[in-house]
C-alpha cells in the first residue's frame, strides 16, 4: 500500500473528516472514563462489604486494576492508534519479561 496524502485538497472535507474522528474519538475517552470511575466505585465496594474475604477482594482489585491500565493505554495514551506499533511491542515486551521475572523468583521462593 503507498503513502496517500492525509489532506484530499479540499478544506472543507478535510475540516469535517477531523471533526468527525476527533467527536469519535472524545465519544471513547468519555466512555473509557465513566468505566473507570465505576470500575474504582466497584473497587471501594468490594472492599466494604462485610461478607467478602481477603482471598477474594485481593484478586478482585487486582483484576479491576489490570482493566483500568488496559484503558489508560489504549485510550487515553492512544496506543490504539496508527504508528504506535513499536512503543506496543516494547511496553508488552516489558511486561512479558517483568511477568516471567516475578513468576520465576515466586517459585524459587515458595518451592
């Protein structure tokens, strides 16, 4: 596939192409917080019912955690986008290395 200029040439089609993606993409960033804020209200629930042990509640915010990350990346740091295929591979990279690191030095120890 070759390199297609980004501008058509004509203002007016280009004025309502970016304004159309950038409503689309505020429409997501809007909706990725508002799952964030009820996700964190989920969190401090979890934690003040009575009836939820700690082997449960531990896990649990853990998980809600790894969710809320998933959405400050791809949303709010637009990793979703175009271009941003190198910083993916290292950021996961990363956390395949790290993961290993803590698994490997969790059996040591615990074995």
């Amino acid at each position: 596939m070759t390199n297609q200029p980004l501008s058509s040439n004509n203002p007016r089609v280009d004025l309502e192409y970016r304004r159309k993606k950038s409503a689309e993409e505020m429409r997501y960033q809007v909706i990725s917080f508002a799952l964030m804020i009820f996700l964190t209200l989920v969190a401090f629930a979890s934690v003040a019912m009575k009836g939820t042990t700690q082997w449960f509640t531990v896990p649990f915010i853990v998980l809600l955690a790894a969710v809320q990350v998933v959405f400050q990346l791809f949303y709010f740091m637009h990793m979703s986008h175009k271009g941003h295929e190198a910083p993916k591979l290292f950021l996961f990279s990363g956390l395949f290395v790290g993961l290993t690191a803590i698994l490997a030095f969790s059996t040591i120890i615990w074995w």
